[in-house]
C-alpha cells in the first residue's frame, strides 16, 4: 500500500514539475509597442502599431514606415515581417514600422466630391484634410518626439494610395519616399489626376523616390490612371525625384500589396552578396 502511495506521489511530482516547467517557458512574443494617441484634429483616439527593430536602442536613429491601414488585422504584421527580412537579407537599414490603425479609411483618405453617387456609396467621405493635419501636426511629431529618426517613408495601397497621392502633391515635404500601391485615382471623376501637372509645378525639387505600381489583373481605370499618374510624375522635369513604376503581371487589387511592396525596396535596397 506505501509502495503504491509512493508510486502516485512520484507521478504526481513528475505531472506537476512537467507543467511547471511548460508554464516558465512561456513568455510573450513581443515585435514592438502599441501606443495610443489623443487625436485633438480628429477628435478621437488612434491605436498605433509600432514595430522596433530586434536590438532597439533607443540612443540610435532610425528610418521609420508610415503604414496607412495599419490594423493588426490589415496590413502591419505581413509588413513589419517583410522590412525584417529586408534588414537581414537587404541592403535596409533596420527601421521603424508605425502602423495607423483605422477608424473609416473612407473618411480619413478621401477628399471631398460633388458626385452623388460617391456620396451616397461613401456617407462619411471628404475629409482627408484632416488626416493629412494629423499625420502631418500631430503623429509625425509624437513618433519623432518618442524615437530618434532619420527618414520618412509613407506606405498606402487603394484608397490609402489616393491618399499618399494627395500628400505628395499637396505636401511632398511631409516624406521622403512614397510608395504608392494601386491607387484610386478614379476618385471624384480623377480630379487629383488631372489636377497633378499644375500641383506638381509647385512643388520643390528636393531629393524624394516615389515607387507607383497597379496589377496587370486590376480593372482597367486603375492601370491606365496608374500609368497616367506615373508619365506626369516622369515628365514633371524634378531631378531630384527618382520615380518608378511596376505592373504586377500576376497580381489583381486583393493580392498585389505585399509583393509590390517587396518589388519596390528591392529598387531601393538591391541585394548584395556578403563580403
């Protein structure tokens, strides 16, 4: 009977040491920080997804992403992993990755039309104004005030890239690289489109890379006004403007952000064989 008590207590023991033992290896995978900010020009609160580089250090500057549709379930996890492997495998530097949670992309990436039928389809829409004071009066002040930084990059596809339109013609200066992926331009009638040769003339020519690209399986508005926007930006005599354009030959609207996005740091970042 002793011998059998000894027996259960030993498998006992073993049970809960083995439990023990799977609960301390058990820690939190962490790529970053989630932040919150008090929006004063929107009146309400936006959620920040940050990726930091492994081996952040806080002393350091660092180039940062601006990640329009930045959602955990959007776009921020699929990037941050591919700026990781740009890090480790590329010529990047390791870099920031603030991704801009949405609260109505309609109403945040669209500027005001007159069309009704946009209207009646998009209630909330016109009012990139003030998303653009935002980024530009409120986020990129608190992440440069948060992080030392070097470069702004802006990431937007489909209506985020009407939007990273917007902002490159309307305010070039606010990011040093755009990479600017499907973007609606059919948008009001293509009024940014044919407004673009006018905004552009205006603009200073300081050094910028603008990467455009649209999927060869996308409607046809959305590759001839990505092909358009790109000959304007081509022809608009900015020297100090890199400017490159991909069609995606096997890519629609749903599936060609990621590879796209890859493509174009591969033409800012080429790989090089280690030494």
């Amino acid at each position: 009977m002793i011998k059998r008590i000894l027996i259960v207590c030993s498998i006992l023991f073993v049970f809960k040491f083995a439990v023990s033992a799977q609960t301390e290896a058990v820690k939190p995978l962490t790529i970053g920080e989630i932040r919150t900010l008090k929006s004063k020009v929107l009146n309400e609160e936006r959620i920040l997804n940050i990726y930091l580089p492994q081996g952040f250090d806080k002393t350091k500057s660092y180039p940062v992403i601006y990640l329009l549709d930045g959602s955990m379930n959007e776009d921020f996890i699929h990037v941050s992993g591919l700026v990781q492997f740009f890090n480790q495998m590329y010529a990047m530097p390791e870099t920031i990755v603030v991704g801009v949670a949405n609260v109505d992309r309609k109403r945040d990436f669209t500027f005001h039309t007159d069309l009704k039928d946009l209207q009646k389809e998009y209630p909330t829409t016109g009012h990139s104004d003030q998303f653009i004071s935002f980024l530009e009066k409120e986020l990129k002040p608190f992440i440069e005030k948060k992080y030392k930084t070097t470069d702004k990059y802006l990431f937007g596809q489909s209506l985020g890239g009407l939007l990273a339109v917007e902002i490159l013609l309307k305010k070039p200066e606010m990011f040093d690289n755009y990479f600017i992926i499907s973007p609606s331009l059919w948008w009001d009638d293509e009024s940014l489109l044919k407004q673009a040769p006018q905004l552009l003339s205006k603009s200073p020519d300081i050094k910028k890379f603008v990467y455009i690209s649209v999927g060869k399986g996308e409607h046809p508005v959305m590759v001839k006004d990505a092909e358009s926007m790109y000959e304007v930006l081509k022809n608009s005599n900015k020297k100090n403007w890199t400017v490159e354009y991909k069609m995606m030959e096997g890519d629609n609207h749903a599936t060609i952000l990621h590879r796209s996005l890859y493509e174009g740091l591969v033409k800012l970042f080429p790989y090089k064989e280690p030494k």
